[in-house]
C-alpha cells in the first residue's frame, strides 16, 4: 500500500506494483525449486502452490514453465550484473578495491545461490535465442571482471584470463551445490580464499596427466552399448526428455529391445552411475595403494576424477541428475557419492590442519564445481589437454603444489 493513500498517484503506483511484486515472487519461488527438484520435476502447480497463487493466476504472467525458466535465470544474470556495478565502482580515489569487490561478489553467491547457480545447470531447457542472451550478458559480465581482477596479470593470455573468470564464477556459485552448515560470514571469507588462490594461477603450465589404467575400461557389450548410448543422449539434452525408443535407435535396436537389458529408463540411469562410481572408486583404490601422504593422495583423486569426468559422460550425468537419483535410487548412489567426497574432505583437513570441517567441505566442493561445470557447460570440453588444465585449475583452489611443466598449449 502506498505511505499516502489519499494521493491519487499513490494508488495508481500499488496498483501498477503488485503484478511487477507478484511476478517476481513467481520468478524467486520457481528459481528454488528449479533448483532443488531439477526443471523437469517442477510442475507449473507446485510453482504456484509455493508462491501462494492459484495455478490459472500464474498465466497471467507467463505462457508456460519454460517461460518461467528463462525469467529465473535473467533474474538471477541481473543480480550478478547489478552485484558487478556496485563491487567495481571506483572508490573516492579513482580506484577500484578489488579485495572488497571480491568479497561482494562470494557475499552474492552465499547469500543468493540462485544467481550464481541456476544459470548454469539450465541450458538444455533453453531455447538457443535465450542460451545466446544468457551467454552474451554472462560473457559481458566475465569481461568486466577479468579487466579488475586481472589487471596485475600481465602475463597471462586473453584464453588464460578467460578461464579464470569462468573458474571464478564457478567457485562463487559452488555453494549451491551442497549443503553444507557453515555461517554466511564464514562461507563467504573461505570463497575469498579460494578465488585469491584462482586469480594467482597460470593455466598455460598445465602439467599433462596420466591417462587411466587399462584395467578400468569397460567391457563393450550390448548392455554397456545402451548405456554409452543413453550417457550421451543424457548429457546432450537432458534425462527428461529422452525417450527409450531413441536409446535404441542409437545402438541399432528397437526400443521395445532395450528393455530385454534394462527393465526402465530410470534403470539405465542408475547403470551409467553405478559404472561411474565403479570408475571412481577403482582409481581411488588404486592412489590409496601407492600415495605416502594426504597431498600425494589427494593429488591423484583430483587427476583420476578428472579423467573419468572427461573420458565419458557417465559421471557429468550422474552428477546433473542427482534430483532424479535421489528419487528412483534406493540409496546406496548417493550414499556413495557422499563417502567420496568426505573422503577428499578428510585429506584436505589432513593437509590443513587448522582448517575447520565446514571450511573443508566448501573448498573441496569450489574444486569440484570447476570440473563439472566446465563438462556440463561444454566450455572446450574436447580440447585434449582440458584434463590437464582442470585438474592444475582443482589442485589451484585445493591448495595443493602443482608439479612444474612447460606451457602444454600456445597462448592463443
């Protein structure tokens, strides 16, 4: 209600304002459950159920969820944006604090993960004209960083800063990821950390990895067909929106075949994980059999996940349907994928001894996210030394010593 109700102007203004307050409530409430459920098991009612409305009222607003969607994440584009402005505006000097400018921005991705987060885990849903506006605006935002962030960086090619600024923004948006107890304050001072620790690496001294062992290659039978088939399929569009007959179209058999192998959809799901996890934790085994000490170790954690992220897509789709597994799962996936990642988060409080449990959780999740989102964003997935450099880039924020190399690409 307008402060002066007997003002005519003032009437008007409530008038005009509720639609704009009542979309925006709309848009907040989407973004959360869009992010807790995954977009595919968020209906238009349960979107209206959470903002208090009635479902028919939400048409008011927009066509469809999809709709919905793409104003979610402008939202959250526009929060970033707006958080830009205000951390880079010069100070009474005329320059700009980049160390505050830092802590507002990891301040934003505490406090309001949808803008950090959705974005990112929503392109599939997206026509390509609003993947372009999203990119475009993002890549806008990226640019004005790296110019403040980077400026001491001389050194360091256009490809370099920009993989940085990508990595930035993926270590700021990692709390949304997880759910992990720790106070806002102490959230945010340890993502200041970690992006201090990004903005000081060198991507072109990537050292090369070594590949995976032989012995954890999957034997090629029609059952691992189907589900080499349904990873890629997943990864490219989503698991929603895949259909079984198209699973079997792309091995070669009817739809109504696959299930002499698989007795669901949902089934092959839980295959493509099971042989994921399977991945992880045969070299895991294999780097507790031969490292001395928690750096050693957790140094071979790092380079085994990132080959078994970047050799198939099984894991970046385990990972990008974790609303799904948690639904269809009897448990046992997602209490594995817990274990793993304690487990790095006990080496990283081994390494740092000071270091409370909750701080070692979300720097051991900020390294994660890098990898991830650089798979699940398709950022120069297919260049071969992107394993290389995603592993440098998670060694960079878990603190770790990176092992000296020549340059394992041009400075392009």
């Amino acid at each position: 209600m307008s402060p002066h109700p007997d003002v005519g102007s003032g009437r008007t203004a409530s008038r005009t304002r509720r639609p704009a307050d009542r979309k925006r409530q709309l848009v907040d409430r989407a973004a959360e459950l869009f992010l807790d459920r995954g977009y595919d098991h968020v209906s238009v009612t349960d979107i209206a159920k959470a903002a208090g409305v009635t479902g028919p009222s939400i048409y008011r607003h927009f066509a469809d969820k999809q709709a919905i969607l793409f104003a979610a994440v402008m939202a959250g584009v526009e929060e970033i944006e707006t958080c830009t402005d205000t951390a880079l505006s010069p100070a009474a000097d005329g320059e700009v604090p980049i160390d505050k400018a830092i802590e507002k921005l990891c301040a934003l991705g505490v406090t309001n993960p949808n803008a950090a987060a959705l974005w990112r885990w929503s392109s599939a849903h997206l026509s390509p004209e609003q993947n372009d506006e999203v990119a475009r605006r993002t890549r806008k935002v990226l640019h004005r960083w790296s110019g403040a962030v980077f400026a001491h960086r001389t050194g360091l090619s256009s490809r370099d800063i920009d993989q940085l600024a990508w990595t930035i923004l993926s270590v700021n948006g990692s709390v949304s990821v997880h759910r992990t107890r720790i106070s806002t304050s102490r959230a945010v001072a340890r993502l200041v950390v970690l992006v201090g620790r990004v903005v000081e690496l060198s991507p072109g001294l990537a050292a090369p990895i070594d590949p995976l062992p032989r012995a954890l290659a999957e034997p090629s039978g029609r059952r691992d067909e189907i589900l080499d088939a349904a990873a890629t399929l997943f990864a490219r569009r989503g698991f929603a929106t895949v259909g079984v007959d198209e699973i079997g179209e792309a091995v070669g058999i009817s739809g109504p075949s696959v299930y002499n192998h698989f007795p669901s959809k949902q089934a092959i799901l839980i295959g493509i994980s099971q042989r994921s996890a399977n991945r992880l934790e045969a070299s895991a085994i294999a780097a507790y059999s031969v490292a001395q000490d928690p750096t050693t170790l957790l140094g071979l954690l790092v380079d085994s996940y990132v080959q078994v992220l970047t050799a198939t897509p099984d894991l970046s789709v385990s990972f990008n349907s974790r609303s799904v597994l948690e639904s269809i799962d009897n448990g046992d996936l997602i209490t594995y994928q817990r274990r793993y990642v304690a487990r790095w988060v006990n080496l990283v409080e081994q390494i740092e001894t000071d270091l409370p449990n909750p701080e070692a959780a979300v720097t051991v999740h900020a390294a994660l996210t890098i990898a991830n989102d650089a798979m699940r964003l398709r950022r120069n997935w297919n260049r071969p030394e992107m394993p290389a450099l995603l592993a440098y880039l998670m060694k960079g924020v878990l603190g770790l010593p990176q092992v000296p190399a020549i340059a394992v690409r041009s400075a392009s």
